[in-house]
C-alpha cells in the first residue's frame, strides 16, 4: 500500500527556517510558505492525521516533501554544527589463477562523532556547491544529503576532484515513511548506517597498501596453479602412456587402473561393463562429489557446471553411456577418462565400483 506523504516542514517568513506544524499558529496564521514552490501553505492541526502544511490556493508542488526533508537536514547540521562520520573502510579484491576471490580490506577508523568549528550550507568551492561545507581543525569536509534521488556520477566526481573529504548521508527511508523532526534528527546525527564516504584523503594510501598485498597473494595463487598445472599435466602424460598399453591388451583396464566389483575384489571389470544405476542420484550425492572433483583437479566450479550439467535427469544419461561420456568429458575438461570414470561412481551414477588411482 502506498503511503500518502504529508508536507511536514514549511518555510517561516519571519526567518526563513524550516519549522514544524506544532512551532506556529494554526491555520494561515502560521505565515509559512512551501520550500519547493514558495506559495502559502496552513498549518493543518487536525485529529484524524498527523499534523502537516497544505497549500492553499496552489495545488501542491510534487517536490515538496522531498526539498523540505533536504532542507531540514541541511539546518540542523547547521544549526548543531556537528557531524557523524562514516566509518572508513577501503576494500580491494581481485581474482586468483585458479578462480578463487582474493580480498584484501582496513578498517581506518570507525563511525565517529565530530563537531565542527564552522559550518555553511551552499557555499560554492570552484565547480561545485555541496550541501554541507564544514570545517574541523583546518580540514574541511563536504556533505551530500540524498533523499528521493541518488548522487549522480558527474557531481561525485566533482566532489572527488576536490581533493576534500566528503560523504553522502541517505535519507531514502523517509521515501515510504512520513517524516517528522525528531525522525529527520536521528536519522541525521544517530545512524550510522545510512552514510558513505565518497572520497577520503586517506583512502589513496591505504589502497596502495593492499594492493600491494593483493598482488603478492595474486603471485602466490598463481604459483601454486602453475604447479598444480604441471603435476596435472604429468599425471595426464602418464595416464595417456597406460591407454596405449590398454589398447594393445584387448581393452582391459591395467592393474594400476583396475575397478574392483565389491562381490569379487579379484576380478578384472572391462570399462565397456560399466553401466549406469536406475535411479538418478540426489543432490546431496553428486554435489559432494561434484566439488570433490574441482578441488582435486584445481578446476573452477563454473567450468565444471557448464560440462557437467547438460546431464540433470536419468533420462539423457539413456542416451548414452559411461564411456562414451568419460571420454567427452575428459577432453572437454583436460583430465582423464578414468578420472571422470571415477566421478561417475563417487556422485552414483554408475555402480559402485572402487577405482584405484
């Protein structure tokens, strides 16, 4: 259900502050006007709704509520000259050889109570007028007060240019919720969860720094494939060295390879016996070994999944049959037949042969 949004803050003529419908006279009498269009509003102090403005010859302005929640915020941190700074957290991360998610990140400081030694609201700095402009010890800081719109990128990267520390506080809650001062105060001075830094001074360094990291664990990872690319392609070597001599032997799996039946350990099994099992396995069985199998070959998740999963019901398996399936899986994935054979019999799709690798 939409929630119908009440002007609640109005422009006194007096002074030109943004008040409340309970700091003024009833009726016409609070001499207010509307922050968006500047037309007379009345204060409506009625007992069906909560108090609020409504203009009163002009139809109402559609940014209305907006620009007097904007404008409300803007006063009172001008008015209280203080700030509640974000936390300051910097996060990189980049992807590792083998597909895994490398991130490095430092908590700078934590969110933080400031007061300000000045404070003005729409102070122009070269190219750019941010909402808030404070100073703090000398160091300046710049605010942006979102709250129906976003901050958009040409103004952020403004604001970056600066060179100045700067952050936007959201106000997007007051997007479903009706706004009142004390409401607006909170969300303005206690929560800390509705801010972010769009540029520190500090962030450039601390960057650097895990970057730095970063790339020694990005050389570590891909050390670490590398090798495991070369024990890989060894044990392929060899394998392929076996087939030769399986061929020559009448299509029957050497005794390095052998598949043991669990009612006779002592038998050779022909690989073209293995068939698949009637039922096709759960989840809980080939998922398992479906990661068993990444991590033993040092393969991305996503690489298997894009050959392994055009096989989902028992159905394609009747299409074709284990050997044929080891054999395209395996060139498609670069291990061997008797790998993927092996697979087969971990994840139950075929019968539950050991094979001895």
């Amino acid at each position: 259900m939409t929630v119908a949004l009440l002007l609640p803050f109005a422009k006194r003529l007096s002074d030109g502050l943004l008040v409340t419908p309970e700091e003024v006279p009833r009726g016409l009498a609070c001499k207010c006007i509307c922050p968006g269009c500047e037309n007379p509003v009345q204060a409506r102090q009625g007992t069906e709704k909560v108090w609020h403005f409504a203009h009163t010859k002009a139809e109402a302005c559609a940014g209305a509520y907006e620009i007097s929640v904007h404008e409300l915020a803007k006063q009172l941190i001008r008015e209280r000259k203080e700030l509640l700074l974000p936390a300051l957290e910097v996060v990189v991360s980049a992807r590792g050889a083998s597909g895994e998610n490398l991130i490095e990140q430092e908590v700078v400081f934590e969110s933080r109570f400031v007061r300000l030694d000045d404070c003005k609201v729409g102070q122009r700095l070269d190219e750019i007028t941010p909402d808030i402009s404070g100073s703090r010890k000398g160091r300046r800081i710049l605010v942006e007060v979102t709250v129906f719109h976003r901050l958009m990128p040409e103004k952020r990267q403004r604001l970056i240019d600066t060179g100045l520390a700067s952050f936007e506080i959201d106000l997007g809650i007051f997007k479903t919720r009706q706004a009142s001062r004390d409401l607006v105060e909170e969300a303005v001075f206690r929560q800390a969860g509705n801010r972010r830094w769009i540029y520190h001074p500090r962030m450039t360094d601390v960057e650097a720094a895990l970057r730095a990291r970063l790339e020694k664990r990005l050389e570590e990872s891909r050390i670490a494939w590398e090798q495991t690319e070369d024990k890989r392609k060894a044990q392929e070597a060899e394998w392929l060295k076996n087939r030769e001599a399986l061929a020559v032997r009448g299509d029957i799996i050497p005794s390095q390879f052998r598949i043991h039946s669990p009612i006779r350990e002592t038998a050779l099994q022909p690989v073209s016996e293995i068939g698949w099992k009637a039922s096709f396995p759960a989840p809980e069985r080939w998922q398992p070994a479906r990661k068993a199998f990444c991590v033993r070959h040092a393969l991305p998740v996503t690489q298997v999944d894009d050959v392994m999963n055009n096989i989902s019901k028992r159905s394609h398996l009747a299409t074709t049959n284990p050997v044929e399936l080891s054999t395209q899986w395996s060139e498609a994935l670069g291990v061997s037949s008797l790998e993927i054979i092996r697979y087969f019999r971990e994840a139950g799709y075929t019968q539950d042969y050991d094979v001895d690798l």
